[in-house]
C-alpha cells in the first residue's frame, strides 16, 4: 500500500500565514501528513533555517517533502526551488542557501527552478507569499506523484558559506550558529573538539573578558544560575545557564565569536 506523503514546513512566518500554506497543501492533496518544525524562525533568519534543516532532515523517513519559507528576497530576482536529494527527499523553498546544508546533508542531489506556469493554469502568484503561491502548489504537485522535471528547467543552487571552527593548541574557537527557546546558545564546535579531560574551562565571547565555566553532561549538573558547557542534541558544544539564559546573560547573539580555552591552574601561571 502506497503511504501517504509526508511534507515538513520551517517558516519564520508565524502560525496564520502558516495556516494559508497548509490550506494549499490539503486543497490540492487532502490526506497530506503536515509536520510543523518551526513557524518562529527568526524573521529572515536564513543561517538559523539552514541550521534547523540540516540537522533534522536527515532524521526524516527517505521521501519526506520538506519546506522552507524563511525569505527576505521575496519576489526578487532569487529563484524558487525544488531539490531532490538521493534517498527521494525533495527539498523546496527559494534559492537564498536555506536548502543547502539539508541537500548537503543528504549528499547533494539535483535541482530545478520552478517555474510558475507549470503550477497553476494562470502562472501568477502573490509577489510577496511565494511560499504559498509556488512552494506549496510544487510541494503538493510532487506529493501526487509528479516529476521534478514537470516543475522547471534544471539549474544550481547556492551554496551557504557555514563558519569552520577552529582547534587550537590551548582550546576551540567558534560561532554561535543557533539560540533555542529555553536561551541556550549553541555553537558550531563538535563535542568532540572540547579539550579532553578538562572540567573547568575559560570561556571568551568575542573580545570580551574571560570567565570561569564548567564542562557539565546535563543541566542538572550545574549549580542554580551558573554557566556551563554541555553537549547539545545537536552534537555541538552549547552554552546553557541553569534555569536561565545563557544567551541573556552573557549578551550572546548570532554569530558570536566563542573560544574555550583550558583553565590554568593556579602555580602554573594561572590566578
């Protein structure tokens, strides 16, 4: 029995435009399965998109149909794409990089750039909500079973220039590349980048002062209201405040520089 497709939706464009894309999708395909990632991207928030996408869409069934409404170039010269990726994933939204990390993830894949007379018999839409004039119409389009091919003419996608981190011979240095709910703020170092064995670090965020921290593998481990280091779901070292913010706290905002360097200790050249 064929399963009914399943089409994934990250916007930064809140619960009621959200609500218009979902009333496309099951207008042209009632027995869609909707999963909702994010509606509160922060507005433009392309590399935090980015970021969502390329650690969860990997996690999804092969086949998944995924959307990404996070579009500051809105009726601009950008194109509308359609990606699908080697596993069948197909991955929609504009051509700013917010698709790329997810097809990187998923080992690349090809890719057309909708076309809008090929969605609707009138090829118009609004110039300002393409994502429910051309991204839905295309993602539903293909859950019925249609053709990459039948949505567009082939072409690239560009790429999104993600910050390397960097190993040094006393610690890390990074970025913060995402701030969840709860104000954690979490970094594009790998756990396994955090210096081995230590427990009590020096953190610098940008070219502020240093402070203390403490290596914690849960929030429980870390005193009320003190800062810590633990290891994010996402495999990434994150900087988290017991019952708190961590991104209040220190000022953190998106693309922070981040180091963590070993705590001397004292008689050692340390204080």
């Amino acid at each position: 029995m064929r399963r009914t497709p399943l089409v994934t939706l990250t916007t930064d464009i809140g619960w009621a435009y959200a609500a218009q894309v979902k009333a496309v999708l099951l207008r042209h395909h009632p027995d869609l399965r909707i999963v909702d990632v994010a509606h509160d991207i922060r507005p433009q928030g392309v590399r935090e998109a980015a970021f969502v996408l390329g650690h969860l869409v990997p996690r999804f069934p092969p086949g998944t149909i995924h959307i990404a409404i996070v579009d500051p170039g809105v009726g601009g010269s950008r194109a509308a794409l359609a990606i699908r990726c080697p596993d069948g994933t197909r991955l929609v939204g504009p051509d700013n990089g917010v698709l790329s990390l997810a097809a990187a993830a998923l080992g690349g894949g090809r890719a057309v750039r909708l076309d809008p007379h090929r969605l609707s018999p009138e090829g118009t839409s609004s110039a300002t909500f393409e994502g429910r004039d051309v991204f839905a119409p295309a993602a539903a389009k293909l859950a019925s079973g249609r053709a990459l091919s039948a949505l567009g003419s082939p072409t690239e996608w560009k790429l999104l220039r993600w910050p390397k981190p960097n190993l040094r011979s006393e610690g890390v240095e990074g970025e913060v590349v995402y701030v969840d709910v709860f104000g954690n703020a979490i970094t594009n170092l790998p756990v396994e980048m955090l210096p081995a064995g230590d427990r009590e670090l020096r953190l610098r965020v940008g070219s502020g002062p240093t402070r203390r921290v403490r290596w914690a593998r849960t929030y429980a481990d870390l005193s009320p209201g003190s800062i810590g280091v633990v290891g994010s779901s996402f495999g990434l070292l994150e900087l988290a405040e017991r019952d708190g913010s961590a991104t209040e706290r220190l000022g953190l905002t998106l693309g922070d520089r981040v180091a963590l360097t070993r705590a001397r200790r004292a008689g050692k050249g340390g204080k």
